[in-house]
C-alpha cells in the first residue's frame, strides 16, 4: 500500500512540478506519430485459440465452466508461431503500429511475468515467453509497438469480479485485497514498461472500476516516467489519449481529437474456426476510408491459431491491403478529416496544407464522371493516385454574377479504375474553401 501511495504522490508532485505534466505541445508532439500513421494491426492471442471459443467472456458469461476454459492451456503449443513472419506481414499492409494482447480478462499473460504463476511459460506446453520476440522484430521494421493489457482479471483470486454470477468480495468492504490487486497491476505494468518500453498502451477493462479504484492518475504517472511520450487509449477511465469506439464506423465524426476504429476480419477477436463470416477486402478498404476521411485511424484484428499460423484468409486481406496501401500511400499517412459529406458522394482526405483533395470511390461512376458540389477554388489539375493519369474536368452553373461557386465535374474512365477503391488528387490553388449558402436568385443579368 505504501509503495501505491507514494506512487500517487509522486504523479502529483510531478504535475505540480512539470517533470511529467504534459502541456498542449506535449501532447501534440506524442500523438504526431499516432495522427499520422492511420493504419495499425491489432492481435488477439491467447488459450482461448486452442478450442476455438470468445476470450474470456466465455467463463464470464456462463457459457462453460472456469475450469474447462483454463483447461485449454493445456494446449497452447505456439509449435508454428514465427514471429517475423507476422511482422512481415504487418508491414507488408501497410500498417504503421500493430497492438498485441499481453493479457486478456483471463489472465495468461504472454510474457514470463514474475506477478503470477499464470502465464504462457509456465502454463502451457509452449514453455516460453512468447511476446519477447514478437516485440524485437517489431523494433527491427521499425513500427511502432502497442501493447494490449487487460486492468481486470477475472482470474486473480484478489480481484473481487470472477463471472457475471459470481464476486469475490466488494471492494469497500475489504480494501486490503483489493489493494494487493492494485500492486499487482503496477507490478505487472512495470514489467511491460521496463521490458519493452512501448508506443503504446491499449487498456481495457476499465468499466468495472473508478478511476480512483484503479488508481488512475498513479498508474499513469508511473508509465509516463518509463516513456514520458506513451500513447495510451481511452479505456482508463478519462486518462487516455484518444477515443476507441469498436466494430461499427462512428456515423459522424467522434468528439475526440484523435481516435480508432478497431474492428474484427470476421465476427471474432481471437481465433474461431466456425466463424467464417468473413469480411470482403473491399469492404475492410471501404471502412478503412471511412475512418480517415473523418480524421481516424484503423486498428484491424488478427487471431492466430494456437499454434502461432494466421489463417488464409486474413493473410489474403492483409495482402490485399499492402497492394492497396503502397499504391495509395500519399493519399493515406499524414492525411487529415476530409470534406463535409454532403460535397462528395464519396469518401475524402486533405493533405496537410489542404491544397490537395482526395477522392475516394469506393464504386464504378455509371457515366464516367463524378461531381463535386461548393467548391469556391479554382483547380489546377487532377490525376490518379498510384496511376498518374491525368483527368479531364470541368465547373458547369457558374454564372458570372452570383458568388455561388459551379459544379465540378470530372471524367473517370474504367481504364484507371482500382479493383477495389480508386483514389483521385485534385490540386487547389490555395487551402480548400466550401461554400455552405443556399444558392441566389437572379437579380440582374
């Protein structure tokens, strides 16, 4: 409790002091990397992909017995598991960051903790720390390293949730317990801290305790003196950095300045051999667009087999999104949030300065042309992404005595089509600007 204590004193001494407050540059200077990178790979991997079953929620929700859930430790080989293999693969689609689940609600850490008797190393026929690897090769391609680590854990005998029928105790009224939990979090988070040192923290669990129980502001006290730059997500109860909303694309943009969109291949995290529910690249392309038009990044799911293989049909999709990342590279990194959607039937970026619109058509113009509405600039040309053609275009109804800008018309022919979303440049004379009038009556001609 001591050791809690000083660590929360010490995180506000430090705001008080400014040895790891973060003022406004701070924090603009750490999510410059997160802002631009747009693409990650997320990995759930654990026991549960040995039968195949929902990680952890599987117990929790009464669907099986604890016992025979933990039982699937028994098979956690990692007997094909490459971990360069996997990080070629990461970087082959184009993804700047990937995240790694070091331990899920369940418990099994990925790691040789020292917190815990309940890790991979120790637990399972695989006998060896298995994150380790995986985080050097992703040191040596140069991406950037997120860890996944869950708060709760269901299995910690000092953790007062077990299943959803089922506590330990209440945390008031045996605040001791629930104390060695917290040191148990700190102690397992310095690990992954000291160990690793990495980009990137991906919290979850956060919703069954207060930010005061976790011991919030401590906890990020004691990460940002390892890496006063960690990025940390927004599951630790107010303390991170940016939204993570999950599965369904946000209808509008989200509040938070920076966000991500994590989203699953098929219906499932980790490996389930029944669901074959799998998504098209078209349409993981389509939502990946989505999400940067409105200023986000994607943060795309992988399960590996308990045996460390990545099933076909995931190393097809992030294939697929390498061919279509290196084409379209300048219209992806470094992009902010587009246009108002109401100019474009499409999706769309702007380039830093917002001299270059990009149009994304994740469809075949029926005529060979697609409008743009409101645009006051005059353009300068227009070319294909990852192509180079130039395109054809013309502003029709501007009338020489009204402010209200024309229609932009351009021609897009099949021959420059994508097989899954084409992307086009149109280059501004100056930094966008829209009109949002409602149009004028003529009144002299």
């Amino acid at each position: 409790m001591r050791k809690i204590a000083l660590f929360a004193l010490y995180a506000c001494l430090s705001l008080l002091s400014g040895t790891y407050a973060q003022t406004e540059a701070d924090t603009l200077r750490r999510m410059k990397w997160f802002e631009e990178a747009k693409l990650g790979i997320f990995i759930h991997w654990g026991i549960y992909a040995v039968d195949g079953i929902s990680e952890s929620w599987s117990f929790y929700n009464n669907y099986l017995p604890y016992e025979q859930y933990m039982a699937q430790c028994k098979g956690f080989t990692a007997s094909r598991y490459n971990p360069q293999e996997w990080v070629r693969l990461i970087k082959e689609s184009g993804a700047r960051y990937t995240v790694i689940t070091t331990k899920h609600h369940d418990g099994v850490a990925l790691w040789d903790t020292r917190a815990s008797e309940l890790s991979v190393p120790q637990c399972t026929p695989a006998k060896r720390d298995v994150l380790t690897p995986f985080c050097q090769e992703v040191r040596r391609a140069g991406l950037k390293l997120g860890l996944y680590y869950s708060l709760l854990d269901w299995s910690h005998n000092d953790y007062p949730n077990w299943t959803r029928t089922l506590t330990r105790y209440a945390i008031k009224d045996d605040s001791t317990r629930w104390q060695r939990f917290v040191d148990f979090n700190f102690k397992q988070l310095t690990e992954l801290s000291s160990r690793y040192n990495p980009d990137l923290y991906w919290f979850d669990g956060d919703w069954e305790q207060t930010a005061a129980d976790w011991h919030a502001a401590a906890l990020v006290g004691r990460l940002r003196s390892f890496n006063p730059d960690v990025v940390l997500n927004s599951r630790i109860q107010g303390y991170g950095d940016y939204g993570t909303p999950e599965q369904g694309v946000p209808t509008s943009r989200p509040h938070d300045k920076w966000w991500e969109l994590c989203m699953t291949m098929n219906d499932s995290w980790g490996y389930q051999p029944h669901d074959t529910n799998f998504k098209t690249a078209h349409m993981l392309l389509r939502t990946f667009v989505d999400c940067l038009s409105m200023g986000g990044n994607m943060l795309l799911d992988i399960g590996p087999r308990a045996d460390g293989s990545i099933p076909e049909e995931e190393v097809n999709i992030l294939k697929e999104f390498g061919r279509w990342t290196t084409k379209h590279a300048e219209a992806i990194y470094g992009t902010q949030a587009g246009i108002p959607a109401q100019y474009f039937q499409g999706y769309t970026t702007l380039s830093p300065d917002k001299t270059t619109l990009y149009l994304y058509l994740p469809y075949r113009p029926v005529d060979q042309t697609i409008e743009i509405k409101g645009l006051i600039n005059k353009v300068n040309r227009v070319w294909v992404v990852g192509n180079g053609t130039m395109l054809p275009y013309k502003v029709y109804n501007k009338n020489y005595w009204s402010e209200v800008p024309g229609n932009l018309y351009i021609t897009v022919p099949d021959s420059v089509l994508d097989q899954q979303i084409t992307v086009l440049a149109v280059l501004l004379d100056s930094p966008i600007k829209l009109y949002a009038g409602a149009g004028k009556v003529i009144t002299s001609n």
